[in-house]
C-alpha cells in the first residue's frame, strides 16, 4: 500500500513537472515558479509594478505570456496572462474583433462589488445597450456643450491660479495629482452634475475621492491574486477587502444622496428649467424612457467616472513629460496655437489667456491633436 501510495506521488509530481516545464517553455515573460507561478515577482515588485511590467515588455518586443498560479485547471481560469503593448494587438482586441475578447466571468466577479454590471464589467446586450445610450449621449451639441462648460471653468478658476501661485511662491507643484483632481472634478461634473472640488486651492481632501480611489486599489489587487485568495481575504476581511467594503459603503450612500436629490430636482420643475440647470449624464439616464434602478444609475456612474478619470489625467501627464523632452514639439505646438489665437481673437494678448480655448479653436489645432 505503502509503495502504491508513493508511486501515485511520484507520478503526479513527475506530471505536474512535465506540465509545468511544456508551459514554461511557451511562455516568455517573468519567470514561472512551481506553484505559485509569477507571483513572486509581481510581490516583490509591487511598489514598481508599472515599471515592472515595462521592463518584461521591452525584454519581450512588446508582448509576453505569464501565468501568475501555476496550477493546473486553475491557471487555465486565471492564471495565464497575455501582456502587451503592440499597437496592433490592441487594436485587433479593442476594435477590429472586440466581440472575440469577451470579460468574462473572472474579470465580472473581481470587479463586480464595485463597478456591478456597468459598461466596463458587462458583456453581450448588456454591454451593447449602455455602449448606444451613452455613445448617443455623448454625441449630442448640448453635452458638448456641458463638458466645455465644466472644463473652462476648472481650468481658469482653479487649474490656472494654482499654478500661477507656484511660480509666484517659486514652490515645485505635483503636475500629476494636479491634473487628477483636475480630471476627477471635470468627469464629476459631467456624470453627475456635481462638483466635488479637489482642485480647489488648498487641494482639500474629498471623501468620496479617498473612498473611490481605495476602492479602485482595492479591486485591482483581486485581479492579480488568486481567485480563492481574494474572495478568502473577502469572507473572513483581511487586508484590502476590509478597505474595499467600507469605502463601497461611503461611495454608495455619496451617489445615492445625489441620485436621490437629482429625481426630486426632475419631478419637482418643469422640463424645461431641469434641463437647464441639469444636462450630465445621469440627469439624461433618469429622464429616459427607460426605468432604472438607483443601484443600475450608481454603477453607470461609477463606469464613467472610472473611464473619463485616470485615462485623461495620465494621458495628459504624459504628454507634458514628452513635451519638456523634445523643446522642438513645443515650439511648434505654441506656433499654432498662437496663429490660431491671431485668428480668433486679434492681436491682443490679453485677449488670448482671458479666456480657455473653444471647441472651435481646439478643432483647428490639427498639429497639437497629432502630438
């Protein structure tokens, strides 16, 4: 009995290494460890992670495979992973066969306490019928209208005047923050016609901005654990899924008193004066023929918020560090804007930095759009 037992052992180790070793061999990333995969390196790594995973991108010409649970059957769910960021892989995931890429039910139940089933964790018709109604949305002249209106007003009462007390105080300003708070009321403002103020002087601390942001932590630590783990650490509440709770909590009651102020605002006055005072979107969402919950609103919320925040901020980060970089792009992207001003509004000076740029003027900017 004894020998049978230890053969049984012996073979399934002797499998296990033969699986792990053909596995291996495919794969081109980080090192893969018995077990626990690339785990490891993504721990030790954790306070550098995107320059980590740059650094195994330029190793591997842009694209590589890892597999953070070298389990069998469970990495097949979760483990393996595709990285890339080959400008034509994106687009074949992203546009061309976006409906062959599917989330999920793994990516679903990382994210699903936060962002539920919103445009972001969604696949199939409910994916497709949020896409339409907020793609309608956003084409209309009128939330146009509404997100220039949030965007000059960020910029010339708070964005520019910090700035300017920088270089008055010749004190050295985090551009990257600044410009995510900038975002972060912007997107704000637009989704739910509310402005929370972190890019106010000072930069105050806004509670749901904390509670959002630990949240987002939060979410995306469960994407690169172990399933088990994560939803382990959920049912007894270690570490973040502790900070995930309590922030979902202050994130719901937030948009909630919002969702709950914005109907009564809607029934209360005529049409006409509440699509004056209320044109963001999810004054647009409850006016729709449609009934939606105020858990479904909360989530749509959430979603846009989600993509209209990060993506412009460190976007626009980056473009400001590849400006100082090349003198030359600047130079040329200040002579446009310069004839374009003469264009519109004279010779005066004054007159160019009295007010931001229109939309007008931003779509004849052709050389700063290719920037």
């Amino acid at each position: 009995m004894e020998i049978s037992t230890a053969l049984m052992i012996l073979s399934a180790i002797t499998a296990y290494f033969l699986w792990l070793t053909f596995i291996s061999r495919c794969l081109k990333g980080p090192r893969v460890w018995p077990l626990v995969g690339s785990l490891p390196g993504l721990i030790e790594n954790c306070e550098r992670m995107h320059d980590w995973i740059s650094d195994n991108l330029l190793a591997c010409s842009g694209t590589y495979q890892t597999c953070i649970c070298a389990i069998p059957f469970l990495a097949k769910k979760q483990g393996l992973v595709t990285v890339t960021c080959d400008p034509r892989n994106l687009e074949h995931i992203l546009k061309t066969r976006f409906d062959n890429y599917p989330k999920g039910p793994t990516w679903q139940a990382v994210f699903h306490d936060l962002l539920g089933q919103g445009i972001f964790n969604s696949d199939g018709d409910t994916w497709l019928f949020q896409r339409k109604t907020a793609a309608l949305e956003f084409t209309t002249r009128t939330l146009r209208q509404a997100m220039a209106r949030w965007v000059n007003r960020a910029i010339k009462l708070r964005f520019l005047p910090i700035l300017d007390t920088a270089r008055l105080d010749s004190e050295p300003i985090d551009l990257q923050d600044l410009l995510l708070r900038l975002t972060f009321d912007n997107i704000c403002g637009l989704t739910f016609g509310k402005d929370p103020r972190t890019c106010a002087p000072g930069l105050p601390v806004n509670t749901f901005s904390v509670a959002f942001d630990r949240a987002t932590e939060a979410s995306l630590q469960r994407f690169i654990l172990p399933e088990i783990l994560w939803k382990f650490k959920r049912l007894v509440g270690l570490g973040l899924e502790v900070s995930l709770t309590r922030s979902l909590v202050q994130v719901d009651n937030y948009l909630s008193e919002i969702i709950k102020t914005r109907k009564q605002d809607l029934t209360n006055k005529p049409n006409n004066d509440a699509a004056a005072q209320h044109d963001d979107l999810l004054s647009r969402f409850i006016k729709k023929k449609e009934s939606y919950s105020d858990e479904v609103l909360q989530r749509v919320a959430l979603n846009f918020i989600l993509a209209g925040r990060d993506t412009s901020s460190v976007a626009l980060s980056w473009f400001f560090w590849l400006i100082t970089q090349n003198p030359t792009v600047e130079d040329k992207i200040l002579r446009e804007i310069c004839t374009v001003l003469i264009e519109t509004r004279g010779d005066d000076v004054a007159l160019w930095i009295d007010e931001p740029l229109a939309c007008e003027e931003l779509d004849r900017l052709v050389y700063l759009k290719a920037a």
